[in-house]
C-alpha cells in the first residue's frame, strides 16, 4: 500500500483553498485542482510500504502538543507538464520538531521514509497548471487570504487511485497532546 503520515486542516479551511484553487483555475489554460476533500499536509512520505504497523507506532511516538499553524501564501514548484500550486505554511518550530520526531521514530522503527527532499510544507492545490497568456497569477497570489488552523492529530493516509480517480483514504487517526 502507499501510505503518507498527513496533517489535515479543518473542512472550512480545505473548502476555503479549494475556492482558492478555483481562482487559480480560471487564469489557467489547464491544470488538475486538488478536490477539498483530498487538500492536505504531507508530513511524511513512505511511499509503497507494508509496514503500516511500524508506521502507526512511530506516529504514536511522535506526538506532541497541539499547536496553531497559520497559511502564508501560495508559491508553485515547476513541473514539466506544468506548475504544481501550493498555499505555504509558516515553518514554525512545533510543525519542525513533530517532523523531526516523526522522522527519528520512522526510523527506529524501520519504516523506509521515501522522501529524501528536504522537507517544504505545503498544502497541495492544484498541479499540472499552465497560465493562460497574460493571466496575472501575482495579483491572484497576493489577494488570496490566510488564515491559521491547529493540528490536534496526525493521521496515517493511504493513497488509492481508481476510477474515480486519486483517493486518500485515513486509516488512522493519532490525536496530539498526550
Ligand atoms: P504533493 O502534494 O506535493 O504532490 C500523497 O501522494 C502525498 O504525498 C501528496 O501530498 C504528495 O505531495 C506527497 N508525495 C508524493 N510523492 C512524494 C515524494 N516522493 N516525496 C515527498 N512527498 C511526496
């Protein structure tokens, strides 16, 4: 199974940024959005792994205390079928320490992490996006709203495609503040 450790932001945020995406959309000539559904932090990557029990002991090694995450902006890392568009998060030191704690135990607990770039957190909305000419994204970029939300859990997501397309599906959940 491909499994992902995610931080998932409340429904009304995730609407929010699909709202956002759709924005983004339209200054667009094409580009697949991220349903709000499916909008969230990857906070590690395992990648194709049957190591889901190993996995569910490290999250529940790594917890912390719940803390407040503010957006930022959005920013896009380019692709060769287009850009990919994400809404930024503030790096700040409780969302930097769970990381490092997941990481640590990840491994101890020998799960293969298979995201060997350095970590950017972001939360994920559209991809493949290529602007229609002219089309100011700057200006888009610069109205879109922030907001702050607080991670109170980590869960384990398991990545599906079907016909339906792209599904992730939580198959557990590890709430903060033990
Ligand atoms: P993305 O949103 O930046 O594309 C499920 O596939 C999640 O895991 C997605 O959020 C995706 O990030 C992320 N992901 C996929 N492959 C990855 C990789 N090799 N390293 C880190 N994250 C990855």
């Amino acid at each position: 199974m491909r499994l992902f450790v995610a931080l998932v932001p409340p429904e009304e945020l995730r609407r929010n940024l699909e709202r956002q995406g759709r924005g983004l959309r339209a200054l667009c000539q094409r580009g697949r959005m991220v349903p709000w559904e499916n909008i969230h932090l990857t906070l590690a990557f395992l990648g194709e792994t049957d190591r889901r029990a190993g996995a569910e002991r490290a999250m529940e090694r790594a917890t912390g205390a719940p803390f407040s995450l503010p957006t930022t902006r959005p920013g896009r890392f380019s692709g060769k079928k287009g850009d990919l568009w994400w809404m930024g998060v503030e790096e700040r030191p409780p969302l930097l320490a769970l990381r490092r704690r997941l990481v640590r135990a990840l491994v101890e607990e020998e799960v293969w992490l298979d995201d060997a770039k350095s970590f950017r957190p972001h939360l994920t909305l559209g991809r493949d996006l290529r602007p229609l000419p002219g089309a100011d994204l700057t200006a888009w970029a610069a109205a879109c709203p922030t907001c702050t939300w607080r991670v109170e859990e980590l869960i384990l997501m398991e990545s599906c495609r079907d016909e339906g397309g792209l599904r992730y599906i939580p198959l557990s959940h590890r709430p903060m503040g033990k």
